[in-house]
C-alpha cells in the first residue's frame, strides 16, 4: 500500500514518470551521496589535504552494492539523517583509507549537494519536455493561425480570436517558462561545502580551495557564501515549477471547458476506453486535463511549504530544512506527470473548426457589435454609434434575427452604412484584429528561442 499517489503502483504513472521517479528514487540519491563523499576526497587530495592514495582508494571503495540497507534504514532512523549511517558503513568499505572519508564536512554538505544533482538531473528533464510541449504548441499555432472562434470573457462570448491566438498565448507561457529555467541554472546548480557552522574553518587554509575543487569535480557551480540556511535557490526551483504547472493548470481548464458537450469544440486523443465511464457508455472525459489541473495544485502547495522553509533559525535551521524532503521531490514528479499529459493531449488534440464556427454564429452577429460601433462611430460620433448598436442588439435579443437584420431596418445606420458594409462588419472572421499577427510574432520568438 503506498501513502501518496506518486509511490503507487495504481496510480504513479498517471501522476508522474518513471525517469523522474528514479532521479529521485532511495537508491539515486544513496548513490549520489557516495559520489558526493568521493568527489571530496578527490578535491582534497588535489589540495594536499588528504593522501592522494587515500582518495582513490575511497574512490575504488565506495560502493552502493555494499552497503546494508536494512541496516542504514535502521540507523537514519535512530539519528535523524542518513549521512552519519552512510558515512559508518563507507569507512569500513575503504580500510584503512576509510578515516578520510567524509574530512572537513558536515551532514548538510553532503545532502544539500545530492539535492542539487538531483535538481540537475530533474531540471534537465522538465527542459526537454518543455522543448517537446513548445514544438506541439508552435505547430497548433501555425496549423490554426487563421481559424475563427469566439473569445470568451466571463465565461461569455466577448470577439472573435482565431485557436491559433489561443494556442500561441499557452506557447508564450511556456517559452517564458524555458527563458526562467535557463537563467535559473546558475543561481541554483552550485556545491555546498562549508563545514559544521559554514565557516569552513576545519579546513583552515585550505577551506575555499577545497570548496573550488569539489565543486568542479562534481560540474557544479561555486556558491558565493554559504547556503546552509540560505533556501533561495531550492525554493526559486520548485516555484518555478508551480510557474510551469500553473501555465498547463490554465491550458487544462481551457481544454475541459471547450471539451464540454455545450462546447465541443476540441477533444483530448481517442484511445479506446481512455475516458470512459463505468456507468455512462457515451462519455470521453477529459483525463489528461484532469490530471494537469490536479499536478498544479499539488504543486502549488509545496511551493508555499518551500517558501515557508526558508524561515531558518541562525546557522542550522531546526526543522525547516527537512520540509524540502517532502515538497522537491514530489514538486519535480508531478510537474514531470503533468508535462507528459499536456505533450500527450496537446500532441494529439482533435480541432472541430466546424463546431467553432458554429459557436460563433451562436449570438447572430452580437460577437461583433464592437466592429459595427466603430465603423459607425467617425459618422455619428461615439456615443450616438454606442447607443444604435445597443438598440440594435436589444432587438435581436428580444425579438430575434440576426445584428445585420436589426441594423439594416435602422435608417440612422443605413445613412452611413449600406448592406453590404453591414454584412461586412458583422462577419466576424472579419474582426480578428491582430490576432494572426501576434501569433507570428510568438512564433517568431519560438523559433529564436526566447
């Protein structure tokens, strides 16, 4: 039986990916601390600190397969932390090089650097499904650039956008979302060795060069000062996330609605049963949609509990720290989950371009009231062009008909518009605005790569 949906055998593939699962799997992370702890004893016999036959000797030692993991559970159970356990059974692997393990470091130095690998691994998973979603989004937008549809605000129909408008906003989202992971690498991908208070004084001397050294054994960046109690950069990730789960939360909810009967207007993939209803044999539920908007408010919440844990008490936080157990790793499963939903229903998204048109012929011209005040405008001024329309479309409202057909019968308009301006004006394919040019243009910065 597992505890949350992300360790479940029922319901972890819906939630997650088994690539991210196993970056941040026991075993990934175990392995990453002894990597961790001989990348130190590398950077430390390359800055005379320690025996260089020592480091290779805890470099040829080390060894996940020899470790007693009943035992280490055991023990990280009785401390609080897995490191000293860790550390006990990694001195008896090496022998007599074994009192070099671990010289200078303290616990936090070792997890806080597995977490960054972690993040590392898991960031550059979240940075190709993000290229994969902006590529099926830049081919919905181009594909649907022109195709008419009514834009909604309050739920109601407001003027006439094109899908591809529609879709070219969600890309902008995510390219936005690729522009902030990049710049985020910097800040965030950086080792963490400082030593029992973060003054690196075990070390004297050689404390900073050691630091250099581990950090670029292990191709991670060289942190300014020390971040023991510093949580910025963990939590700018997982916010980040809740960025990029918020965008597909949006996307999702976009994607129900216009999947509804009363819509119909586009359908996640058919896969036979995908969808279906114990009960109800016609339904096509919108799963995957379900499943994003489900992701971004998992993560939502643990972007609050990071941002909470970054209150910390002096040098060595008192609980806090341990707070980013729980919300990183389910943080970067769920956001992995929600992007594989979003490649898969967005990549194989059905368009009814005949139902979106249909929809838009719904309110017999009113979608378009705007286009037909502003033409008549220059000849009546504003307000008197504001007040025929309102007529106009009380008329339709009331009595029924068409805009075109209310207008026409209206002599003050017929003065300055004839049918054929009317029936112009109120087409709305014909009122897009600049909605195919702002897709060009995302598509544009797409393509750049910004």
């Amino acid at each position: 039986m597992a505890a949350t949906v992300i360790d479940s055998p029922l319901f972890r593939d819906a939630f997650g990916t088994p690539a991210m699962r196993e970056v941040f799997s026991d075993r990934a992370l175990i392995q990453r601390y002894i990597a961790v702890e001989v990348a130190l004893a590398k950077a430390e016999a390359a800055c005379g600190v320690i025996p260089a036959e020592a480091a290779e000797a805890i470099a040829r030692g080390c060894s996940f397969e020899g470790l007693d993991l009943d035992r280490l559970r055991q023990e990280t159970d009785n401390v609080g932390y897995p490191i000293l356990p860790l550390v006990h059974q990694l001195v008896h692997q090496c022998g007599e090089a074994g009192r070099y393990v671990h010289w200078g470091a303290t616990t936090q130095d070792i997890m806080d650097t597995a977490t960054v690998l972690q993040v590392r691994a898991g960031l550059e998973i979240v940075e190709a499904d993000l290229a994969a979603l902006r590529a099926i989004l830049a081919d919905l937008s181009a594909r649907y650039r022109d195709t008419p549809m009514a834009g909604r605000t309050h739920l109601q129909q407001a003027l006439p956008v094109t899908f591809g408008y529609k879709t070219s906003i969600w890309l902008a989202m995510i390219d936005r979302h690729a522009v902030r992971l990049a710049q985020l690498k910097p800040r965030v991908l950086v080792g963490q060795f400082a030593g029992a208070a973060g003054t690196l004084a075990s070390l004297g001397a050689a404390g900073l060069h050691v630091q250099e050294a581990f950090c670029r054994e292990l191709g991670l960046g060289v942190p300014a000062s020390t971040w023991h109690v510093a949580r910025d950069g963990f939590a700018e990730t997982v916010n980040l996330l809740a960025l990029i789960t918020g965008s597909l939360g949006k996307i999702a909810l976009d994607i129900m609605i216009m999947a509804s009967t009363e819509f119909g207007e586009v359908t996640e993939p058919f896969v036979t049963g995908r969808g279906a209803s114990s009960t109800m044999p016609q339904k096509r539920n919108p799963i995957s949609s379900e499943l994003m908007l489900a992701a971004a408010k998992g993560v939502r919440q643990q972007a609050g509990l990071m941002l909470d844990a970054m209150v910390q008490d002096f040098e060595r936080a008192t609980g806090p720290w341990h707070a980013e157990w729980m919300a990183i790793p389910e943080s970067f499963v769920l956001t992995a989950g929600a992007l594989h939903q979003a490649r898969f229903a967005l990549g194989g998204l059905i368009v009814d371009e005949a139902r979106m048109r249909g929809n838009l012929g719904l309110s017999r011209g009113l979608i378009v009231a705007e286009a037909v005040m502003m033409a008549l405008a220059p000849h009546t001024g504003r307000q008197r062009a504001h007040d025929l329309v309102y007529a106009a479309c009380r008329v339709v409202n009331e009595r029924g008909g068409s805009l075109a057909e209310a207008l026409t019968a209206m002599p003050e308009v017929t003065a300055h518009l004839d049918r054929a301006a009317i029936d112009r004006l109120t087409d709305p394919a014909n009122y897009l605005g600049a909605a195919p040019d702002m897709v060009d243009r995302v598509l544009a910065g797409t393509a750049r790569g910004t």
